[in-house]
C-alpha cells in the first residue's frame, strides 16, 4: 500500500471516528485522530497479526497504553476484519463491549488498558516472554506523552534495555496536551528522546502524519535495544478547529462541529481519491 492510499486510509477512518463519537455522544476526540495516522501505519505495514493469527504464539502483539483513544483502535480492527464495522453502532451503549477503553471482549484487543502508565510495563513482560519462547514476535505499545508522567513506566524502561528487548517497539504519541493543559505546564517530561536515550533506548524522532518515516522507524530496530518512536503529533489532527485545542482532548461536536468535521474530512478523501487508486 502506497503512502497515498495510506493517506487516504487514514482519512476515511478519520471520518468514521467523528461519526461514533458524535453517536456514543462521548470520545476522547483528540487523541483518537492524533494517533490515526500511526495506528494505519500499524496495521497496514507493521504488525504481523490478523484475525486469522490472532491465537499464533509468534504473531505480533500490539498493547495501547492510551486506551482512552480506543475509538481509533476499535475502527482500525474493524477495517483489518476482525468484527464488523457495523457492531461498532453500539459503542458505548447498554451491555455493549465496545465501552470506552479496550477490553479483552473485543476480538483483536491483547489486553485491558486505560489505567495509564500500565501498557509498558506490560509489554516488557510480553518482549521478554517472547525472547525465552524464542518464537520472533514482536511488541508494540503506543503511549500518550502525558502519561509518561507515571512511574510504573521508568521502571519499565529500565527493565527494557536491562534486558536488550530489541523485539519491543514504544511509540510515544507527543502531541503535547493532555486535559489539564500542555504537557510541559502539567509535568513536564522534555526532553523525551534525552530521556529514554539516558535509559539506554535506540531513539527514533518522527513527523507522526509521515506514514514513511512511521514505517521505517517502527521495523529497523538496533540490535540489543529497545526502540522508542517518538511521534510528533498534531491533537485533533485532520479538522482544523480540533487542531491543538485542549477542549477536544473529550469533546464531542454539536450539530454545527460536526457537520463542518465531515465536510473538511469529505474534501480531503476526495483530494486523495483521485490518487490512490
């Protein structure tokens, strides 16, 4: 899949995250699109998982420590089959295992999150396991920046470089507001990729909307390290009124909001159709 379908991919999911949000009448809005971009290049280039893998104990494992984006997760599975599209009508609802973290109910979900700071931790026990079982899976977790604020995540990527996980791969999705405020004001986690080097991490520094430089950060790991992709995101990104706008962290769009979001959107799917065929 070329970049420009990848582009066009992303968009259309874009649009399918505006539309349950504004069903469920909840979503944490900004998140959700600022992780699409990387979420597509997950599933479409990366992580060697399918509905018809999913119990193989080599297959790749995907955790997201910010479950509270898991719109975006939960319309990215649908799209890689593994339930349909149309089950996601009842997010949020009564009795219904679309809620609004990813749950274990939902097939294509490896673990419960959304308690933050627990998805690295988790991943390092699963790289390790996958290193005694000799068994070629990889692992892969994206954060937010806000949460790296936790301690449980320190101690996690002490562990990683202690044991050389060179088959685990952390994206940081750094877009910098978290919903008190910006990062740097509620506490301050810069500079990240000094950090994480300090720990002993291979760092990766990217543009999070380049599905190239997603695609090449997230599957050429050094030898003996593990990786940190730390991801350069826009919160709200693809609607120009949600863009680096704190009240959109769980806003849901009126009747106006949302009709303006899918016309931006609607322009730039068909901006991109005529390319990507």
């Amino acid at each position: 899949m070329t970049d420009q379908q990848l582009a066009l991919k992303a968009a259309r999911y874009r649009r399918e995250i505006i539309r349950l949000i504004k069903q469920a009448g909840a979503g944490h809005t900004g998140g959700d699109l600022s992780s699409t971009d990387i979420l597509t290049v997950l599933y479409q280039r990366v992580l060697r998982v399918s509905p018809q893998t999913f119990t193989d104990p080599a297959r790749d494992r995907y955790i997201q420590s910010k479950g509270h984006c898991v719109e975006a997760l939960f319309v990215v599975l649908a799209d890689r089959g593994f339930f349909p599209l149309a089950e996601l009508d009842t997010l949020c609802h009564y009795q219904s295992h679309f809620v609004g973290h990813p749950t274990r109910k939902v097939p294509g979900v490896e673990q419960n999150t959304g308690a933050l700071g627990h998805g690295l931790p988790m991943s390092v026990g699963c790289a390790i396991a996958a290193k005694k079982d000799q068994n070629g899976a990889r692992v892969f977790t994206l954060m937010g920046d806000g949460e790296l604020a936790e301690g449980s995540n320190w101690e996690a990527a002490m562990l990683a470089a202690h044991y050389r996980l060179d088959n685990l791969v952390a994206i940081v999705d750094h877009n910098r507001l978290q919903i008190t405020g910006p990062t740097r004001n509620v506490c301050s986690n810069e500079p990240l990729d000094a950090k994480f080097a300090a720990f002993g991490w291979s760092v990766r520094m990217v543009d999070g909307h380049n599905f190239a430089e997603l695609t090449t950060a997230m599957t050429t790991p050094e030898t003996g390290k593990p990786t940190v992709v730390i991801a350069n995101t826009v919160k709200g990104r693809g609607v120009s009124f949600m863009e680096n706008v704190g009240k959109w962290h769980h806003g849901v769009p009126n009747d106006a909001e949302y009709a303006q979001a899918l016309k931006e959107i609607d322009a730039r799917i068909r901006e991109l159709e005529g390319g990507a065929a």
